[in-house]
C-alpha cells in the first residue's frame, strides 16, 4: 500500500524519505545533516484507496492473464504500481508484514487484550484490562473515541457475519451485546468464571463462549439463553472458534487437548493430540476452511488438516510461548503468531525455510505414506523479534489484508504493513533492537523519545477533542468541584466577587467593607451569631467571657499558646492582613480547637479555626498560596477513619 510517513524529511539523496527510515527517525545511508522535523496534526496515512483503483483499472479475466499493468519493482519509484493482496493471490510474499506503521497508546495506559477491525475496515476497535472500548481511526490511525464497557478486563470481542452485531466478553464470565453505533442492548451472566474466547456461528443465530470452569456454552443470540453446555476439558478452556461456514466448533484447553465438537448434539467429535502444554489460541482458516491452526505455550504451533484429523504442518521459531495467531484474509497460505516475549513471527506453509543445519522434512501429502508420516517442520519466512516488550496478546489482520494489528502487555496498539518497493527494513530497531539499531546509526534514542512525547501529546489532544467518556460525572466529583470554586472564589482567586456583608452586622478589626489585596476586592463574611447573642444595639459580645475588646491579649502570645498546643496554622491568602482577633480559650490537656460557632460552615483563610483569621505569619510566607482540603474530602476521611479503611502511621 501507498502511504505518508510521519514528519518532514528534507534534504536526503532519496527525495521525500531524506535518507532516514519511517516514523522512527533512524537515520539510513548518509548523513543528511537535517534534524527531524515533526508537522503537527500530520500523520502517516494508508492510502489503500489509489492501489485498489489502480489494480481495478488494469485488471483483466484470469484467462487474460489477470492483470495488465506495470509489475512492481525494487525501486522507489514503484510505488505507484503497489497492489492491493487480492490482486496477487498466489502471491502470499509480497503481503508479509515487514514494516512498523505506527504506534497507538492511550492517555491512560492499559494492557490490550483483543484487536478488532471494524467489518468495513475503516476504524479499529481495542479491549483493554481496564474494560474500556477505544476506536482508532483505521487510515490516519489517530485516536476517535474510548468509552467504559465493562467494569472488569475485556477478554474476547467477535463480530457478526451480517456485520450488524458484537458481542464482548469480560473476566467477570459477562457477555454484552452491541449495535454497530455502540449501544449496549443486552447484558448476560454467561459463566460464573472468566470468559477467555468466543465466536458466532456462520448463520448470526448462535455463538459459543470458553470460559475457565473448563466449559463451553452455546448460546442463542436472540433468546440471550443457552442451548448446550459441552464438557469433556479436564481443565480452563483458553480458546474457541466456530467454522466460518460448518456446523463445526473447536476448544483448546489447559489440559493440553484441542478437541472438535458437534454444535447440534454437544458431542466431542474427536480429540486432537500433539501439544505439550497449555492451548492459547486456536483459529479456523478463513479462505477454503481446509485447516485448523493451534498455538500453545510449547513454543510451537500446528495446522491440523480438517479432512484427515491430523497435523500436516509444526511452526518453529519461537524462543518463547505463543500466545495467539491470525490467518491472512485473502491468503490462506499466510500465518501469522505472536509471541509472549513479544516477537511477531510470519509464516508461509508452502515455503519450510529450513535453517542451515536443520534436517529437511517433507510434507505428508508428499511422503510415501501420508497417514504415518509426521508433520512438516515450517520456519519463519520473516522475523520481527523486537515488534513489542512484552506478550502480543492479540492479532487482526485488516479487510483487505494490507495491515496487520497487534496488541501488546506493553500498552501498546501497532500497526504493521509491507514495504516499501526499495525500501530495507531489516536494520530498524524492531528487527535488531534498540540498542543494536543505535549502534548502526538506524535509531536515535534521543529523538525518539522526543518524538514520542509529540506523538503523546498529540492523542491527548485528539481524546481532549474526541468523545473521552461516556458516563455522566459523578454526584460527589459534581459536589468536590462546587465546593472548590466556592473556596477560591472566597479566596479571591476566582472570577465572581463573593456576597457582600449582610447590613447591621460586622466583625471587631474588620468592618463591613471588606478588605483589600493584589487581586481586588474582597469581602469575607462573618459567622451568623448564636442565636439570642446580639445585644440591644447589634454588636456582637466579646467571644471570650470577661475580654474587653478594647485591650485584647497580646496575638503573639495567643500565638505561642497555641504552637504549644501543637497546632499548626496556615498562611493567610497572598496579599491579605487581617488586625489579630482573639481566638477563644483552649481547655487544657487538649490538642483540638473548639467547633465553630452554631450556623456557620467553613472558614476564614489565614487559620484552621473557624471564624478567625490569620495572625502573625511573615509576609514571605503568605506570598505562597497553599490549598487546604475540602470540607466534604476532611469529612469524607473522617467517616472512613472511623470504618477503619484508613489507619493512620505515626
């Protein structure tokens, strides 16, 4: 496929590319001399649409020799003559995903389980372990929108052959069902353990889910009731699938088994063998639905053949577990697995690419017994074994089959597609490592980094613009918002002026007109009196019985009674002098201010006791501004402090 790679490389003796390599800012062939130049909101682009209007043009009836145009060469310069997989069938090779696109992460981070292409191939659907649904636009590969799906890890996701429906599994053993815009319309408790795989039937009307109580069910999809529940695993069962056009359903297990059932009666067809441990993945081919392909944590994987119920084909080249494979949409030779330590392995069935050294085996159908004869040993025809750093969990090859997708434990979405014509991609740091592509000079870990910290910027202000969530805020977040613009505003860092000092009342040292600071204006509200506590001409009495107001105490004093006390006083608001009031008396032995007087609620800035102010902090001090907790979040904590959530270490 045509694309747009990522930046601005100028300057370079191959024109656009600038002598550097992809979205990476390795550096290939000569010094340019040019940094990397990233544009802002400019993104590589899969430009699919010019290659299948191109293929469309010159294309011509098989017995025509199918096509009429310019084949490709390795050359740059080709790259208008790039087709599209389904114009070359025959031609698994020139599909083979060598080279990385682009990398997609969340703001929030999470490990993606399940990969998903959107039936029409245009956005890309992921599951995270936090439950969450996240689209990714399928060309420009920026991010669309995320919502909340589930309260726990999603574990399968599977879309409907009428394209109308998805069903989602979680590890709470629940199954949802979805309209294509996203509307959840039904919600079933389908097992009482993880549900880890599921798959619809090729008529919509039924679909079977795997769970870890060792159990298969099918379901009726309109009914949202089972129909069957088929035993017979000695253990988890990891992974199902249903025949795309049979009446054919398969389960691999934790018992090492990988077994065929009939759908209509709930019985265990047959029993395949040849795995040595756990069964991660198992996938029906999609293109004749000839062969079944199997992954296990035995550092291998098999293509059974459906037609004599036994292996034909045993994947090597892993160093670690498989966790999962996919087969290509148009070519049913292609295979594709990943592995749990994160490399990305392409297989070609018809090609074994025996190693030098390794003993050349045959195929059954080519031995002179095929019904004894053992499986044919097949070696990878490409290797990214650098492609995640952590298990690939998931794989899905686009529609068309020019992209493949692969989530990642690492948190990360990476889209994977083929070269370039010309174009050498075996020295990136996918394929050599980091550390081995600094030392060639093809990556700079210095501009990467940079580099990457754009590409986070950048989907943080696609999700700021996109849909972020679609749950309503909660009450108390709604409540803790209020409360704070409140404060500020009483603070006098916020934008409306607080309410005015009712008439008639007024505070000793502060009057009715308020105050003023750096910001304005601004007006502090006394505490309501006790009821019964004016006196005949309005004035407030002393707040400590016997003090004339006219001679208070000494503030420093006050001041130094109450640091012995152990209470800390905060700073005042910046800007802000307040003539010391006098706080009222503190009983002996105890560390705790008296409650505020009856009516009021909160407190004067400057000091921890409700209704006074601040008194004696150094001007420097009160050029800082410090936000003292809510009241609702301190009463909040209380409340869990006394159920003993939280214990407070000394």
């Amino acid at each position: 496929m045509a694309y747009d790679a990522r930046g601005d490389y100028g300057g370079g003796r191959d024109g656009g590319w600038g002598g550097r390599y992809g979205q990476d800012g390795g550096r290939y062939g000569q010094q340019d001399g040019d940094g990397f130049v990233r544009s802002r909101g400019r993104r590589p682009v899969t430009d699919y649409g010019a290659s299948l209007v191109h293929w469309m043009r010159h294309w011509q009836p098989k017995y025509r020799n199918a096509y009429g145009g310019e084949s490709e060469r390795p050359s740059v310069s080709y790259i208008v003559d790039m087709m599209p997989p389904i114009s070359h069938v025959t031609k698994a090779a020139d599909s083979v995903p060598t080279r990385h696109l682009h990398s997609s992460l969340n703001k929030i981070k999470h490990p993606v389980n399940v990969v998903r292409w959107t039936p029409e191939g245009r956005r890309l659907l992921t599951a995270s372990s936090s439950g969450e649904f996240t689209l990714w636009n399928g060309t420009g590969f920026n991010f669309e929108t995320i919502m909340q799906a589930h309260d726990s890890a999603i574990r399968a996701l599977a879309y409907s052959y009428s394209d109308d429906w998805l069903i989602s599994a979680d590890h709470d053993g629940y199954v949802k069902y979805w309209q294509p815009n996203f509307n959840n319309v039904e919600n079933i408790s389908a097992h009482n353990d993880p549900i880890r795989d599921l798959a619809f039937a090729p008529t919509d009307s039924k679909f079977v889910t795997a769970s870890d109580d060792s159990t298969l069910k099918i379901y009726d999809f309109a009914a949202a009731r089972p129909e069957a529940t088929l035993t017979g695993h000695g253990w988890d069962a990891k992974s199902c699938d249903w025949h795309p056009t049979k009446g054919l359903v398969v389960s691999g297990s934790k018992d090492h088994l990988v077994k065929l059932w009939d759908p209509r009666s709930g019985r265990c067809l047959t029993t395949l063998h040849g795995h040595k441990n756990t069964i991660t993945k198992t996938s029906f081919e999609r293109v004749r639905g000839w062969c079944l392909a199997t992954a296990a944590r035995d550092q291998t994987a098999r293509v059974f053949d459906l037609r004599t119920m036994r292996d034909i084909c045993l994947l090597r080249g892993h160093e670690k577990d498989v966790s999962t494979l996919a087969w290509h949409p148009i070519h049913g030779n292609l295979l594709s697995t990943g592995g749990s330590d994160g490399a990305l392995l392409h297989y070609l069935l018809d090609e074994p690419n025996t190693p030098p050294g390794q003993a050349v085996t045959v195929a059954p159908f080519d031995s002179p017994d095929p019904t004894t004869a053992s499986a044919q040993s097949i070696y990878p025809s490409h290797r990214v074994l650098f492609a995640h750093d952590f298990a690939i969990w998931s794989l899905d090859w686009h529609p068309l089959g020019h992209i493949l997708v692969s989530g990642s434990n690492d948190r990360v979405t990476r889209f994977w597609s083929r070269a370039r014509p010309g174009e050498d991609v075996s020295r990136d740091r996918y394929h050599i490592g980091e550390a081995a592509a600094e030392a060639q000079g093809t990556w700079d870990r210095r501009g990467n980094r940079r580099q990457r910290q754009e590409e986070e910027e950048q989907e943080m202000e696609d999700e700021m613009e996109g849909l972020v969530d679609q749950k309503m805020p909660l009450k108390q977040q709604q409540q803790q918002q209020q409360m704070q613009k409140l404060l500020l505003q009483q603070l006098g860092g916020g934008t409306f002026p607080p309410p005015p000092l009712p008439p008639g009342l007024s505070m000793p040292g502060l009057g009715g007109g308020g105050v003023t600071n750096s910001n304005g204006p601004m007006i502090l509200p006394p505490p309501p009196p006790p009821p019964g506590a004016l006196a005949a001409n309005g004035a407030l009495p002393p707040l400590i019985p016997g003090m004339d107001l006219k001679n208070p105490p000494d503030p420093a004093m006050m001041l130094e009674m109450m640091k012995k006390a152990g209470f800390q006083l905060p700073p005042p608001p910046p800007g802000s002098s307040f003539p010391p009031i006098p706080p009222p008396p503190i009983p002996s032995g105890s560390k705790v201010a008296p409650p505020p007087l009856a009516g009021f609620q909160g407190a004067l800035p400057g000091l921890g006791i409700p209704g006074l102010s601040g008194v004696g902090q150094d001007q420097s001090q009160t050029d800082q501004r410090r936000r003292a907790p809510l009241p609702s979040q301190a009463d909040s904590l209380r409340e869990e402090q006394k159920r003993g959530q939280y214990i407070l270490r000394r």
